[in-house]
C-alpha cells in the first residue's frame, strides 16, 4: 500500500480519527508524529464511541501497529489511563503500541505552567487546552526536559532526575507565580511506577521504522490538531506548540521525505474552532449555535463548545499550497442535510480591499471579513448514501464546488458517525 500522510486543514477537530480508522485497514503502521494529549480524535466502532488523546487511531484495527514518534510530548500519566481504558474495552494495546525513546515526557509541572500562564495573559490568553503542550515543549527546545528513553535508567537515577526537574519548576512556580509547590517525591514515585509498566513500549525510533524507511513496510501518518494552528504556518500566536503541517511528519518520526507518499487533507463541510484568536467565516449567535447543534461540536479533549462557521476556500487553498495536498476528505457532510442554503467564503475583505489569500500577519487575519457565495441545500439525510450517486444533486454540486474550487479531487465523504458511513471517490467528484 502507498504511504499517506493525513493532515487536518482547518484548525483541528476536522474528523482525522474516523478518516484514520477508515482507511487503516492493510497498513503494517499507524504513526502519530506531533502534538500531545491535548489532540482528541473520536472514533464509532460499531455502537461504542470511542475518545483518543494521544494513542493512534489505528488501534482499532487488529494487525497495525501504532506508533508515538519522537515529536510528541507525552503525559505518561495520561497514556497509561488511556491503555487502561482501551483494554478495559477489550482493545490490544500492548504489544502493538510503541513509543520513540526521544519523545518528551511532559510533567505535571508543565500542566500547572500552563494553566498559570493562561491566567497571567488575562485578555490576551490563547485558549489552550490547559494540558501543558506549550511549556513542554519549552523544555524540549531549551533542552531541559526528560526523555521517554529516560524511563528506561535504572529507577533509583530516575527518581533523582525526577526530583530535581520537579524542585527547579517548583521554583519557577514560586518565584513567578507565588503558586504552591508541586510533591517533588510523591510525583517522583508515581514515575517510578509508571517507568515499569510503560518500559516495554519504548523504542529506538530509527530501528522500529526501518521497514517503513526501507519500503518494506506500509504507514499511515496521523496529524493531530490542523493546518491553520500549525506553530510556524498558522494563526500566530493562536496556535499550537508543533508543526501539524506536513514538515512535522518527518521531524516527528525521523523519516525520509520519499517514505511519506501522498498527502490528504481532511476538512469539515464547513469549519469549527476551538479556543481564541481569527475565525473570519464564524457564525455568531443563533446561527453559530444552530450549527453548533447539529454537528454536536463539543471538544473531545476539553468539551469546550466550538465556534462555528461556513467553509473558508481561501484558509482552504492555502492548507492546500502548504501541504501539497493531492486529495481531500470532506467529513460531517451530513450536519448539513437541513439547512436550505449553504454558504462558503470565497474571498476576504480586508479594509475594503479584495484578498484572494490567506493573511499570516495577526494584524490582518484578525480584521478580514468572509465575501461569501450561496449555494442551494439538499434538505435529504445523507446517512445511507455509500456511492458518489447516492448523494442528492445539489449536495454533488456543493462537494463539486469546493473540488473545483480548490483545485483537489475529493477522494472521500463522510456521511455519518460510524466507520461504514463513508463515499469513497478516488476519481474524484467532478463530472
């Protein structure tokens, strides 16, 4: 099987997990390369709905294996509910999840450094997910942090290491944010512990991907969060702490660019945002809130409700031009099948002005305003449709209008909450 990369396009939430799980099946790997807990993707299997922060998608599929890439910054605490939830649910985890020896151990003091900073930005706070993403990775680049391969020393020298990294932010916390001390050896113990039971997953990255970099392995690669929050290419500062572009899929792993394949990119039939900063197609009000309703957006990792609005071509054909985006996958098609009219932005207007591209600069993403098109609704559920021609005319036509507009075939629709809910159209949906 080629290898593909499965990119978000919009600010996250776009519905990577059940595209994933989809089309998971046949690969050897399922890597996720970026980010931390503070991802959510959900996932129908049959009647059960399952909530991932940090394990693969592809775990629901027997003969994957998943892999943690040394991009990540990951809550050991976190991980091992997380396993401990899947298997309660009868899911095999062991044995088949693998964690890179170099991704970053995120601390509870990174939790704690997170939600204080929020604080402190008051009016200006970002709207993070409070999980300690952006301070971990602070660590990783100021090269201060642990590593998950420092699970792996003998115990009494990790406990010290864990100490020491706990009485330094305790200082932090102190002196910054007359905050209370963390328990330097209570949380250094529950390390220890948690050292024993995750060792076995822990691997040398460039030994475990060697058939994937040798091409005798097949791998699907699995963005967290999207294009526009992407810490380089993004909403800055509103973003988040890593590259959820298509770069981040090789600093992530420690592939070669050969091995990655094609690039999809997921979008919404429309666009939600969770968190502060630009939204130029958002919906307010009773508006914002009917869509709301109908998608049942609620964030996976925080339940924060999302904001809501029309698809955005212009952040759209840039998510396209920054990946290299050679197909797409439009979910939640069916959050639409009420609604008379659909609208989607096919410019922005900043000070009067015309803009067919997408402003980087804060100072003019934070003023445009959507030139919106019409398009007339379908008004039929989409929910039973399994072929590009069981689709209602004109939700063909909407779906034909953002190929074109785009200029990316549309190689999937997603119809519904459950994996056999989607319209595969390799070919496109074009006439």
């Amino acid at each position: 099987m080629e290898n593909r990369v499965i990119i978000g396009g919009q600010w996250g939430d776009e519905g990577k997990g059940k595209v994933i799980d989809a089309l998971g099946e046949g690969y050897d790997w399922v890597i996720r390369y970026q980010g931390g807990a503070n991802a959510g993707h959900t996932i129908q299997v049959g009647a059960r709905e399952h909530v991932l922060h940090l394990v693969p998608s592809g775990i629901f599929r027997e003969a994957v294996r998943c892999y943690l890439g040394n991009g990540m910054v990951i809550d050991p605490w976190a991980l091992r509910d997380e396993i401990l939830a899947l298997e309660e649910q009868g899911v095999r985890v062991r044995n088949r999840l693998h964690v890179s020896s170099a991704a970053q151990l995120l601390m509870p003091y990174h939790k704690r450094f997170d939600e204080l900073r929020e604080i402190q930005r008051k009016r200006k706070s970002i709207g993070t997910t409070g999980r300690g993403i952006g301070p971990a990775y602070q660590d990783k680049l100021a090269r201060a942090g642990l590593r998950f391969g420092d699970l792996t020393a003998p115990l009494e020298k990790l406990e010290r290491a864990a100490i020491e990294h706990i009485l330094e932010a305790n200082e932090v916390l102190a002196k910054t944010f007359d905050a209370e001390p963390l328990p330097a050896k209570v949380l250094a113990e529950e390390l220890v512990v948690l050292a024993q039971s995750l060792r076995p997953l822990i691997v040398d990255g460039y030994s475990a991907l060697r058939g994937v970099r040798e091409g005798r392995e097949s791998a699907l690669f699995e963005g967290a969060q999207g294009t526009l929050l992407d810490i380089d290419h993004g909403t800055y500062p509103f973003v988040t702490s890593s590259n959820s572009t298509v770069g981040g899929a090789l600093t992530g792993t420690g592939l070669p660019a050969r091995c990655l394949g094609e690039v999809v990119g997921v979008f919404k039939a429309y666009c939600t945002r969770v968190g502060n900063g630009p939204f130029p197609t958002e919906l307010r009000a009773e508006e914002g809130e009917q869509l709301r309703t109908l998608g049942r957006e609620y964030g996976a990792t925080t339940g924060r409700p999302r904001r809501c609005g029309w698809f955005d071509l212009v952040a759209g054909r840039y998510a396209v031009g920054v990946n290299g985006l050679v197909g797409l996958v439009i979910t939640k098609l069916d959050v639409l099948d009420a609604l008379p009219v659909v609208k989607v932005a096919e410019a922005y207007d900043l000070d009067g002005e015309r803009r067919d591209d997408f402003p980087i600069r804060p100072d003019e993403s934070c003023r445009v305003r959507p030139v919106l098109k019409e398009l007339p609704g379908w008004e039929k559920p989409l929910g039973k449709c399994r072929r590009l021609a069981d689709l209602p005319a004109n939700a063909r036509k909407y779906l034909e209008y953002l190929e074109r507009s785009l200029g990316v075939l549309v190689v999937g629709i997603s119809v519904g909450k459950s994996r056999e809910q989607m319209v595969m159209t390799p070919t496109g949906v074009t006439a």
